[in-house]
C-alpha cells in the first residue's frame, strides 16, 4: 500500500511540474511566430536565407544604410547557426530572441557590457531543470529558457553570444550610436542614344533589300543628289536622261538662276531626294546649335552639383 501511494505521489508530482512549465513564460514565438520560422528553416542556402530574413523582417535598405546591413547579416549568421545546431522551431525563435534582446539593449537602453552579460544570465536561469523544477520562491526568476534547452546547448549559446556579440561590443555600440556620413558626389556622364532609322540614317537591316537591286533601281537617283548641288553652287544645267545639256543654260558669270531653271532642276528630281537634301542642310545648320546648348547645360549642371557638395560640407561642419 505505501509504495502504491508513492507511485502515485510521484506521478501526481510530475503532472504538477508539467503544469507550471506550461505556466511558465517561455521566450519562443516571443519575436519570430511559429510560421515564420519555419519558413526560415526551409531555407536550402545562405542567400534563400538572408532573402527571406529581409522580407520577414522587412528590411528593405541594406544598400544604403549600414547598419541595416550589419543587423541583416548578423541575423543571417545567427538563423544559419542554428541550422547547423540541427535546433528545433522552438529552440531557432528562442535564441533568435535571446540575439534580437542584446541588440536592442545596445540601441535604445545603451546598456554596457556588464549589464547585457547580467540579462543573458537571466535569460538562462532554470535552464537544466526541466524534469527537476526549482522551488516555487525561484520560479518567478526562471528566464523562459527551462524547458527549451539543456545544459550543452545553453554552452553552444552563451558560446556563440560571446564571440559574436560581447567580443565586438564597442563596434555594435559605435553601430548604434554614430550616425551615417552621406556624401553627394556629382559626376557628367554622356549618353549616346541610338539613330533613329529615318532618313539620313540608315534603315533597319530587317527592310534591307540585294545590292543588285540596289544599284539598278536606287543609286541612279542617289548620284543626281550631288549633281543637283553641284549645278546649283556653279551656276550650270544638268544633263537630260539622253546626256544633252539643258537648253536654258545659266549664262557666264555666276548669275542667279531663274524660277523657270530651279523648277525644271527640281522637277528631274523625286520627292525622296528633294527630302535628303533638306534633311542633310537642316542637320548641317542645327548640329552646331545642338552641341553648344549641350555643352552649356552640362556647364550649368556642373556647378549646380559643386554648389549642392558645397552645402552639404559646410551642414557636416557645423553639427
């Protein structure tokens, strides 16, 4: 009969202890939920990883701002350790609380090194009595670590805290604490965009057609562009198709031609060459004017930039 009441004492007793663990506050999910860890363990890579932390995390400006940088990475490091650590849902949000706790201390309590070590003590007490629980005057003290972890991964966790954090706690204080040196830099960059396939340039090689045709319907008319300008600068008629001179012929001495001379030289040519031509004494005239506004508005933006540096100097020295 005592030893019946025994087992049953014991058993009772356990069924207690059970209770209050459940009771018990516990550090896992506190930060992480549940499905986001266990997103961040299907993870199959360090980028896989440090992608998703990113996005749960909702870091978005680790290209231009330092220590959202340096948190993402130390996140990272931290969330693939415990990969490594082959840890659980439970034990990977706990530690990842224990990491998020320490670091938040040194950004918003500036709490030094001494006091951060305290906090990670009190995080762990209780850890390695889990079957065996503390009296009910030590259960208030009890860290939320208990029932997570035993005593050798409590060492893998102070260990790793130790050498990632508290060994390089002046650089996360200095992280915190100094702010981000922005600096404008100007520079003149030249864009060349690409031809137009309008005339004068060249078409696309898609509406291309064989030089022999080419040559026995198109360069005829493309050698009378030249001759046209020719007549016009030295005064003299084109030839007819059958080779023969023009009967109007301008006289000697550079005269102007006449409305009838510039009609009948117009009227031999196509619409397309009459187009080149215009095309060719507009690009000549309008390429000067186009290089000297460019040339003045890089000027002006050149110094728009050294004044912007400028100011921006002088806001540095005086804060």
């Amino acid at each position: 009969m005592a030893e019946g009441r025994y087992k049953k004492t014991s058993i009772s007793k356990k069924i207690r202890s059970r209770s209050r663990d459940e009771e018990r506050p516990t550090l896992a999910f506190k930060i992480l939920s549940e499905s986001k860890t266990k997103k961040l363990m299907e993870a199959e890579d360090v980028d896989e990883l440090e992608r998703l932390v990113a996005e749960l995390l909702e870091i978005t400006d680790i290209r231009l701002n330092l220590k959202s940088a340096v948190l993402l990475d130390y996140y990272v490091s931290a969330l693939w350790w415990t990969k490594e650590q082959s840890f659980n849902a439970d034990q990977t949000s706990a530690f990842f609380t224990i990491i998020e706790t320490l670091l938040r201390n040194i950004e918003k309590q500036q709490m030094n090194l001494a006091s951060n070590v305290q906090t990670l003590k009190k995080m762990m007490v209780g850890i390695g009595r889990a079957d065996d629980p503390p009296p009910a005057q030590d259960e208030d003290t009890a860290g939320g670590l208990q029932t997570i972890f035993d005593v050798e991964q409590a060492k893998k966790v102070a260990d790793y805290v130790h050498q990632g954090l508290f060994q390089h706690y002046k650089m996360y204080e200095l992280l915190f604490s100094e702010g981000q040196t922005e600096h404008i830099v100007g520079i003149d960059l030249e864009v060349e965009m690409p031809k137009s396939a309008d005339i004068p340039w060249p078409s696309p090689l898609c509406e291309a057609i064989p030089e022999k045709i080419h040559r026995q319907h198109f360069q005829k008319d493309e050698e009378a562009v030249p001759e046209l300008q020719t007549a016009a600068e030295t005064g003299q008629s084109l030839p007819d198709d059958d080779g023969k001179e023009n009967e109007e012929d301008v006289e000697e001495g550079g005269e102007r031609l006449t409305e009838e001379q510039e009609s009948a030289l117009l009227g031999k040519l196509s619409p397309e060459q009459i187009l080149k031509v215009i095309d060719e004494v507009c690009t000549e005239m309008l390429s000067g004017l186009e290089s000297e506004v460019s040339a003045k508005l890089r000027k002006k933006e050149t110094e728009f930039v050294n004044r912007i540096n400028h100011l921006a100097a002088a806001s540095d020295e005086q804060s």
